[in-house]
C-alpha cells in the first residue's frame, strides 16, 4: 500500500473540513425550519443546536481534530506554512545566548505588528459605530459580558481553522499570494451558509456588526500572518479583538466564518 501524496492529501483535508462545515450548516438551517419545528421530536433537535455542551466540543473537533489529524497523523500538512513558530532554537551551547537574544528580538517585533494592526482595526470598527450611532443603526452591547475565557475559545478556533484553510495555498503558492488566496475557503464557506443569510435578512443590528467585526479579524489576522508568519500572533490579535469589540455572549455558535 503506498502512503498518500501529502501534496494531494491536504486539499483531500481541506475539501472535508469544507463539506464537514457545510453540512453542519445546512443541519443547523434545517432544524430550525418551520416544518422541522412542529414535529415531535422539533424542539428537542432545537435545544441540541443551541446547547453549548454539545456545540462547542463539535466546533472544536471541527476546528482543532481535522487539522490536528492532518498534520500528526498523516503529515499532510507544513508546521511551518501554518505558522507554528517556536519560541527559539537551542543548538550549540556556546550560541545559546545570541539565539535565545534573537529569539526574543523577533517575537518582540511581531508583538509590535500585532498591536499595530489590532490599534488600525479598532478604529475603523470605532468609526463604523459612531456612522451607525449617527444614523440610529447601532446595536446595544450592554446585553452581554466580556469574557476572557470565551474570547480565547473563539480566538483559538477561529484562527486555527483559518491557518488551515491558509495552509495549502501558502505551500503551493507561497505567503504573499496563498495568504490571501488562503481566505477563499472561509469565504466560501460563509457564503454557502444558509444560517448565515437568514441572520443578514433579519436586520439584527447586534449580528450584523458581528458579522462585519469577524470579517475585519480575518483582514487582520491574513495581514498578521503575512508580517510575521506566526500562528500565534494571530491568535493574540484575535484574543484581544475579540475581548474588545464582541461582548455579547452567545450560547450558540456563530454563524459567520
């Protein structure tokens, strides 16, 4: 038996986290229909879809499983295209120090760019809500909390997921044009959301604004990356915008990319 491609292999990944998410999507959509409701078993497949208990743990197997399953399982995937930087390399003793300095020197710079673009986001969103104020369009965000713990949830999902979705672009066709080329997959799969479109009919202001702040986070995040191929930088970048700009809690997930 011959070993898979690992070239082939990651789209093979890729195209199943799409589908997995797609249908997740479409289930969610579905449940929620009229005619599913006023069956017997209707309600109780509501509450499933609104349960955290069960919604985040699959979000996470969705987000963190498949690529973790590609990359230790079946090698499939580049450490270094996702952007899994380590702290230092440690070799010969007496260089231990100059590493450990640049080590330092290069994180340093990245957390530099990161509260650079965190500051730029910040403001176009501060600017978006003082246009929405003025126009009486601006959703109440006192409904919600602001929690560390949840911010480091989707932090973590979001951008694991998104460094996959980069990942296969970024080893063919390199960072400057697979990064953004890495942001089709998230695209498509927001756009094929039929959940995602009944929320934008509805006119709610507060997921709306949701909406429009995930897609800055996903700029964000793509121009991070590019600056200092660095998985976690995104992650920080995503920690405290997420903190900052989304307070309201919710018990389901989101339906955005």
């Amino acid at each position: 038996m011959t070993a898979p491609d690992p070239a082939q292999a990651r789209w093979d990944w890729l195209l199943l986290a799409l589908m997995t998410a797609t249908l997740a999507s479409l289930a969610r959509w579905a449940i929620s229909s009229p005619a599913i409701a006023r069956t017997r078993v209707g309600p109780a497949l509501a509450a499933a879809t609104q349960s955290p208990w069960l919604v985040h743990p699959l979000r996470a197997l969705h987000a963190l499983g498949i690529p973790a399953a590609a990359l230790y399982w079946q090698h499939a995937l580049s450490a270094r295209a996702l952007g899994l930087k380590p702290l230092w390399k440690l070799t010969a003793a007496p260089a231990v120090e100059l590493q450990v300095e640049a080590a330092w020197s290069s994180w340093a710079r990245d957390i530099g760019q990161v509260a650079l673009f965190a500051a730029g986001i910040a403001a176009v969103v501060a600017m978006g809500d003082r246009a929405a104020r003025r126009v009486g369009k601006m959703p109440a965000l006192s409904s919600g909390t602001r929690s560390w713990l949840i911010a480091s949830r989707e932090s973590i999902i979001h951008q694991v997921r998104w460094a996959f979705y980069r990942e296969p672009f970024v080893f063919v066709w390199g960072p400057a044009i697979g990064s953004w080329l890495g942001t089709l997959p998230v695209i498509i799969e927001a756009l094929v959301s039929p959940v995602l479109w009944r929320s934008l009919r509805a006119d709610d202001a507060a997921h709306t604004r949701a909406i429009v702040v995930r897609a800055g986070l996903l700029l964000g995040s793509t121009l991070t990356y590019l600056a200092t191929q660095n998985l976690w930088m995104t992650i920080i970048l995503n920690l405290v915008l997420e903190w900052a700009l989304l307070p309201q809690t919710q018990a389901g997930p989101p339906t955005s990319a």
